[in-house]
C-alpha cells in the first residue's frame, strides 16, 4: 500500500525513521523507544518545536498568550470562530449543569442521552438524510464508518492524500487496499480494474478539501467513476463543512455531486469549533453501521457540553452566512499577501493554505521565527505529508479581523527575510523551491 499519513505515524507522525543497517540486530521495544526519543532530541536540538509549544492561555478563538507573548493562532482549525461563540459557550454550560461533566459510558450502555439524539437529527437534517451517527473524534468516525461498511473480500481505492485515519481504518478493515494517485479519476478507475474485486464490493475514499495542501477534490471526476461502475464512495467533509457549498455541506455539494456520494464523514473540531465526528447516509443498508461500527460501540460517547456545542454550532452553519463569507475573504487577502511575498500557498485561496519549506531545518527555523514574531502556524514534515514535502499550513478563520491579516503578514515577511525564504521569484535558490 503507498501511502504518507499511514506510514509509520509515530506519536504526532513526525519522529524521524531509526538509521540501522542492513546487518544491525532490530531492537527491541524499549530500546526503540528510546531511540526515537533521542533521535528527535538530537534532530532538534532540544529546541522550541511544533511538538512541544504550550499554549497558556486562549483569549478569543485567534488570540493566545505563548510563552508569555501575545500570539495570533492562524493555524487553529476554528474557521468559523465558533469555539468561543457565546451561544455555542452558553449551550454548553446548561448541559454542563443539567447533564454533568461526562457521559461516562458507550451510546450502548447508558451514553445515549437526548442530547446525542438531537445532535444526530441536526447533523442528518443539516445535510437532507435519513441518518447521522455521532462518534467521539473524527479518526473514530473514519475507523467506525470504514470498519462497519467493509471486510475481508471487499476492496477499497483511497486518494493517496487521505488522511491518517483512513489509511489506519483501511488497514484495520481487512479489506484489499490501494491508493490512487491524488485526485487522479483516471487511476482511480485504473485500479479498480486491477483490483480482481467486484465493484458493488468496492469501497471508495476522497476527500472534500485536503488538508496537507489545501487543495479541493475534483469529485465531479471520481463521482463519474464510482456512479458508472457502482462502487460505493464515501467522502470525508472534515475541513469543507461550513466552508463550502449552497448550505455549506462541503465540497460534495458544492460540485453539484452530493447524490452520487453513498457516506459523507466530518467532524466537530474544525468548523464547528468541539469535538466529535459523524457520518450521514440516505440507504437503509447502511443503518447497519450502528450495529458494527467498533469505535461507536466500544468507546464512552461524547460529554453533554461538547455535544450541546456541537449542536448549536451545526445551527449557526446551517442559518448564518457571515462568518464564512469572513473566513472565505480573510482566505483571499492572505493568499495574495503571502504570494506577493514568494511564498505562493500550494493551492488557490482557502480556509487552509500550506506553504511549501525547503527542508525540515529551514522550515523549523522559519516555524519559530513566526512564532516568537507573534504568529503561530503548524508546521508538517514526513509522513504526515505527501511526497516528503515539509509545509507551514496556515488557517485563516472568520474570527480574524483584516489588521490581524496584515500583522501577519508583516511578520511573514521579516520572517521570510531574516530566515532567507521566499522573496520576489529571481531572489535565488530559495525562490526556485516555490515554483508550482
Ligand atoms: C480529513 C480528516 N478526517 C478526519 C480527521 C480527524 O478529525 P478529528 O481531529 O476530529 O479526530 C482529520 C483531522 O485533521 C482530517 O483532516
């Protein structure tokens, strides 16, 4: 199986391989795990990294103090603000009091409260089908819906670009796997053909907006592939919901292709602001999911305020339209500050835009330099990311005022000069690693 966010996710999926050579003894488990930790020490000096920053205060959904400084969070995932929304705040502290701290238990036991019920019918209606299931993360909701929907026998085509938890729900299914290459519908259909497996066994991955790169799926294609031939496709919505599409459903809706789509994935703790994750489906046959989904079954459902939260907030997308059309123009402005600068975002304008880095020394060298200038943003390195690339990902959110933009991107740009990244296209070397 090729893969990247798969591949050997160490903790936060960016501890470096162990050298050994061909002939060195494998070591054992606890010597490994000492290995790793003293490689990644060595590779880093000991110093501030993406690992280990510790933010000691929140102030507002954007604003943070780290390390004693006031920080601009432009990498948060709250694209809509909505983690410090008073009514999403409010909704939460009445279960808080009425409901208590945790659920303590599995939907099964006794973790099924009202409250869990209604967030179900939102999400369902929010997105026009018969079901939703609510599971405790998001990666759950992937390990659920892909565990429950396929088995040994079955087949399942991924975009190359999914993230970790389809690649590790697919490893756990049993099911045959291959990667296709990223947003690629002509290998899409070229290793089903391959595949030897039945395409009404056949279980299809993608996503709606990729969150490594910041590039939107072309589902338009991979419908086509998957409607002509009867595979059963499934697209996770994670970064598109609220963002995208007639009644911000995702990238699915926007393209016009949501009927074609058997099972859409998502989460709370981007947009929405908690969280928690769902799937929503039209067929009966797949009602079954409650009845296999492992990570539904096995694990204490999500505490009373995250999901009074959730609730409220899947409310805000679904009837308010101004913080999106905020993050989408905030997306804008910063897209061509940073390209007026040298560092074109991978992908057109979005609520996530990652810029590439030379290599892993510079990029952690231009991570903290944003850092201390007052600007935090994530930095991903192999396996987290395809192609070895090493990115600085930012978000912008509907909670960013312009000036906030401009701080940063003031800082971008001293950044970019004292760390020698970037800059106008002939600027040399670094420049070159830019071009698309
Ligand atoms: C596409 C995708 N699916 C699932 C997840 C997991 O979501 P959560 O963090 O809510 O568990 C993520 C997280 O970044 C994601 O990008």
């Amino acid at each position: 199986m090729k893969k990247h966010n798969g591949d050997d996710v160490a903790s936060a999926g960016a501890l470096p391989r162990e050298e050994a050579g061909p002939t060195a003894t494998p070591p054992g488990i606890r010597a490994r795990a000492g290995g790793f930790a003293d490689m990644f020490e060595r590779s880093t000096g000991g110093a501030l990294t993406p690992l280990n920053v510790v933010i000691d205060r929140l102030e507002g959904p954007v604003r943070a103090v780290i390390e004693g400084r006031p920080t601009l969070m432009l990498g948060t995932n709250s694209y809509l603000g909505l983690n410090f929304e008073a009514s999403c705040v409010e909704a939460a502290a009445a279960a808080l009091r009425d409901f208590g701290a945790g659920s303590t238990a599995s939907r099964v036991a006794s973790g099924n409260q009202r409250l869990h019920v209604d967030l179900e019918r939102a999400v369902a209606d929010l997105y026009g089908r018969s079901d939703a299931i609510v599971f405790s993360t998001g990666f759950m909701a992937n390990l659920g819906t892909i565990g429950g929907l396929v088995r040994e026998g079955d087949a399942i085509c991924l975009d190359a670009h999914c993230h970790a938890s389809i690649f590790d729900a697919c490893r756990l299914s049993g099911a045959k796997v291959a990667t296709f290459r990223h947003n690629d519908a002509a290998d899409l259909a070229r290793i089903m053909a391959e595949s030897g497996i039945a395409p009404s066994r056949t279980l299809v991955v993608a996503e709606g907006l990729y969150s490594v790169l910041g590039d939107v799926a072309d589902l338009r294609a991979i419908t086509a592939v998957t409607h002509a031939s009867g595979a059963v496709l499934l697209v996770d919505e994670a970064h598109s919901l609220g963002l995208f599409g007639d009644r911000s459903r995702g990238v699915a809706e926007d393209q016009g292709v949501e009927d074609l789509v058997d099972v859409i994935v998502g989460t709370f703790s981007k947009s929405v602001g908690v969280v928690g994750g769902f799937c929503v489906t039209e067929s009966k046959a797949f009602r079954c999911l409650r009845f296999a989904a492992r990570a539904y079954l096995y694990t204490a459902s999500l505490p009373p305020p995250v999901v009074a939260a959730a609730r409220r907030g899947i409310e805000v997308i679904a009837t308010e339209r101004e913080r999106r059309d905020k993050a989408w123009v905030n997306a804008g402005h910063i897209h061509r500050g940073l390209s007026g600068l040298g560092m074109p975002p991978a992908a057109a304008p979005g609520p996530v835009g990652a810029i590439k880095m030379p290599g892993i020394k510079a990029g952690l060298e231009m991570w903290r330099t944003l850092l201390h200038g007052g600007v935090y943003v994530n930095m991903l390195i192999p396996p987290a990311t395809p192609a070895g690339e090493v990115v600085l990902r930012y978000s912008v959110s509907a909670a960013h005022e312009p000036e906030d933009i401009d701080f940063a991107l003031r800082v971008f740009r001293e950044a970019s000069r004292d760390c020698g990244i970037g800059g106008a296209p002939s600027a040399g070397v670094a420049a070159a690693l830019y071009r698309r």
